[in-house]
C-alpha cells in the first residue's frame, strides 16, 4: 500500500503530525513519503500512489495560502487518489468550535475544488514560544477565551493521537498502534 503524506506546517504540529502518521503506517506495512506541501519548490511524484493524506493547519481562519497552491496545483492527480484531509485548528479541539472548524474547510474546498474521500478537523497545539505579542493577545482573547486553557500553563497539545491513528488507518484500510506521542 503506498501512501503520500503531504503536508504544511506554521509552528510545528501539522508537521509533527504528519511524521507520527509516517511512523505508524510504515509499521504497518505501508510505502509511506512525506512531503512538505508549504515548500512552492516542493517535487513530488505520484507515481504508483494509492492514498494521499493532506493535512495542514488553520491560522486566521485559513489554511496556508502555499498549501492552497499545491492543493489547486496537483487537483488532478488528487482527484485521481483516495484522499484523506486533515485540518488542524485549536478550534477542533473545543466541542463550541466544531462548526468553526468545519467551516474553515469549508472555505478551502471551495477555494482550492478539493473534493477528499474523507476528511477529519484534528485540534492541534498551543506553542506559546512560536507567538509574538500580537499572536498571543489574540490567542488569549478571542481563540482560547472562555476555554479551559491558561497561557501562563505553556505548550499545550490538544492533538488526540489515538483519535488520528484510528481514522487514518481506517482511510488506509490498516490497523495502526495508537499510543500518544
């Protein structure tokens, strides 16, 4: 089974993401490649690809305009694959963003025409030294506002590993070990 992982990353945990899907679809057997889909130089090849997992993250409402391009880019070798999308936001990770989540896919779909299989909002990370003053008056409050969630606590993930193992392998048709990272 051969597997492309294509992702972008703002502060880390897409990317962190993506490498831990790697890790457990190789241990099950999978022919994975993981390319960096925020790179614009990016080569990929989707010679002999049978599933394509895409994930990025969801800042200011969107999802990195470099993603986009790749998305819009390779629509027709995507269209081709089973594809898994998954979105990263902190407003996944609270059941009252769920619908922010959702809409925030919403919108790139109808940007990008990207039309996946399945699709999973995935709540991602707090990364309090990725921030500056800005990033963090706004993390504060307005996303993390009202939520059980204190910045002066630090990093915080609110990734569900087991939760993302379970439906990749479910997308991949493998079973896959669910340990938290």
């Amino acid at each position: 089974m051969s597997v492309l992982i294509a992702y972008a990353t703002i502060e880390g945990q897409t990317g962190k993401i993506a490498r831990f899907l790697e890790q457990r679809l190789q241990a099950a057997g999978c022919a994975v490649t993981v390319v960096d889909a925020g790179n614009r130089m990016v080569d990929v090849s989707f010679d002999g690809v049978e599933h394509v997992i895409l994930a990025a993250p969801v800042h200011e409402r969107r999802h990195p305009k470099a993603f986009e391009v790749f998305l819009t880019a390779h629509a027709k070798e995507l269209a081709a694959r089973r594809v898994l999308m998954l979105s990263i936001s902190l407003s996944a990770a609270f059941p009252e963003g769920h619908a922010d989540a959702r809409d925030y896919l919403t919108e790139m779909k109808m940007r990008t025409g990207l039309s996946p299989e399945r699709e999973a909002c995935v709540a991602g990370a707090v990364r309090i030294g990725k921030y500056d003053y800005y990033a963090m008056q706004v993390l504060e409050h307005v996303v993390m506002r009202g939520r059980d969630y204190e910045a002066s606590e630090g990093d915080h993930e609110f990734t569900d590993w087991p939760a993302l193992a379970q439906t990749a392998g479910e997308f991949v048709g493998v079973s896959l070990e669910a340990e938290t990272v």
